[in-house]
C-alpha cells in the first residue's frame, strides 16, 4: 500500500468518525468513498504479481473492510467485496497450510455474503428449509443478483470442499449447487465461467456414488477454459487436481499443469493474482504425482 492510499483511507476514516456525530448521511457518503478506494486496492492487489506483496498487503485491507462493514452493515458493495476478500484470501493464503483458518474465512465469506441475500424475504424465510423450498426461492432474484450469488456459493462450497470429512458440511453441497446452478442459468460466464468451474471440481472429484459424474466435469472445465480463453489458470489447476487424479490420466495430470506453470507473465492482467496463485499451486501438486499414480 503506497503512503499516498494510506494517507487518503487514514483521512476518509478519521473524517467518517468525525462525520457521525453530524449525520448519518454524511457518514455514508464518506463510507461510499472510501470504499471506492477499498476497490480500488482490491482491483491492485488482484493486478499483483508478487505472492509476498499480496499477502502481507490483504490482510490489512481486509481488516479495514471489516471496519467499514461495522459502521455500514447494509452496505451492499463493501459486503460483496467482503465475501470476495476472504474467499480468495482463504483460498490463495490459508486453506494449504490451516484448514481450521481457512474454514473459519470461507465462512466469515460466505456470511457477508448472505447479509445481502437476505434482503431477499423469501430466501431469508427458506434458507435453512428443505431444499425444494431453499431452490425455488431463487427464483426470487434476477440477473443483478449474479455476483451476490456467486462469491456466497463460491465461499460456501469452498468450505464445504475443505471439510468433506464432516457429515453436517457435506449436506450444505445441495444447497451450494442450487446457488451455482442458478449462476449457470443466469450468466455462465461471470467470473471466467467460475459456475463451471466449480461443478468441473465437484463433479470430479466426487466417487460417482456420491454423484459424481466425470464426463460432466470433463464438460464443465472445458467450458470454463473457453469462457476464459485459457487464461484463467485455476480451470486448469482443478482440472488436473480433479478430473485428471479421478480418472487416473497421469499423461493429462502432468499436460494440465505444465500449462499453468509454463503459462506467461501477465496473460490476464486483472486476475495476475490468481494466476500466480495457480501456478504455485500447479507446481506443489506436480511434486505430490507419486501419492496421486
């Protein structure tokens, strides 16, 4: 973080406690500001191409996210970018190396999220129903409702993913599905086709007694691999960690993530982030080769 961000997010909070002792409205339009550069630093940190810089920078700013949420809870742009945050924080960060913090994050995530949904009556009275009732009660949001959708089912199914060993998380997966099939339906290539993504790792990973279907995932990754073009690493990342160990494709296992890991510098500039991310990732997985053949 420059000492020039510092200084006008030091400055817009100092002025943001001054402010609400004058006026709720003048408290939020400085909280509708200073969350501008909140994105800002957000859309930076994903630009980033130094794993060491992001993570020692995230924390901070997620600190400070939480901040704003506490003296504007009902904001709904500082909310998704909270649920965003931590998603991608647990998982870039955290989930290899502590799966309880990871855990406690992607729900933290999922949480934010949900503050937004639950402006939503009908989903709010449904969400801890029957499944029937929770999936049809979607059909109560709109194409504007995508992202909110998205980065909830996203940090939800993550902590689903991370703790498969427990019973009472893996009966959330229906629900995370529902969530992501309405993503599908609604707009398939919103975050580089991450629904896809998401049923590809399912799908794939899964025995198919439990529902499992790798001729599926095999459908879903391709697909996400062309919403992106091929740039956004990860599809191929899960593609080998997935389908490729299920099927037992060691041939596809190695090709997969030497694509990630051979892949240059700055092939999507928005997500280099996550693309290092991967490619760090890519390159632990091919070290495990003997535990997975």
């Amino acid at each position: 973080m420059t000492n020039a961000k510092k200084f006008l997010i030091s400055a817009a909070l100092s002025a943001g406690f001054l402010l609400s002792a004058q006026g709720c409205s003048l408290t939020q339009l400085t909280i509708g500001a200073t969350s501008g550069i909140i994105d800002g630093g957000f859309k930076a940190i994903n630009r980033e191409t130094d794993l060491d810089i992001a993570a020692q920078a995230i924390p901070a700013d997620l600190k400070l996210l939480d901040g704003l949420i506490i003296e504007a809870p009902n904001n709904e742009k500082l909310l998704l970018l909270g649920a965003q945050g931590y998603t991608s924080y647990a998982l870039g960060f955290v989930e290899d190396s502590s799966k309880e913090r990871a855990s406690v994050f992607y729900l933290r995530a999922r949480d934010y999220g949900l503050r937004i949904l639950f402006e939503n009556e009908d989903f709010k009275k449904h969400f801890n129903g029957d499944l029937q009732d929770f999936t049809n009660s979607l059909d109560e949001f709109g194409d504007d409702d995508v992202p909110a959708i998205f980065w909830t089912a996203n940090a939800w199914g993550n902590y689903v993913n991370l703790n498969r060993d427990n019973v009472d998380a893996l009966a959330q997966l229906p629900k995370v599905e529902a969530m992501m099939k309405f993503v599908l339906k609604h707009d398939q290539s919103f975050f580089y086709g991450g629904a896809h993504l998401f049923f590809g790792t399912i799908l794939g990973s899964l025995p198919a007694m439990f529902g499992g279907d790798t001729v599926a995932a095999r459908e879903h990754f391709e697909k996400a691999i062309q919403i992106a073009d091929g740039k956004f690493l990860m599809a191929y990342f899960y593609y080998a960690k997935s389908y490729a160990v299920m099927t037992q494709n060691k041939e596809l296992f190695e090709s997969l993530l030497h694509k990630v890991i051979d892949a240059p510098a700055n092939l999507l500039p928005d997500q280099n982030l996550a693309n290092e991310i991967a490619k760090q990732k890519a390159e632990a997985l091919l070290k495990q080769e003997s535990d997975y053949f």
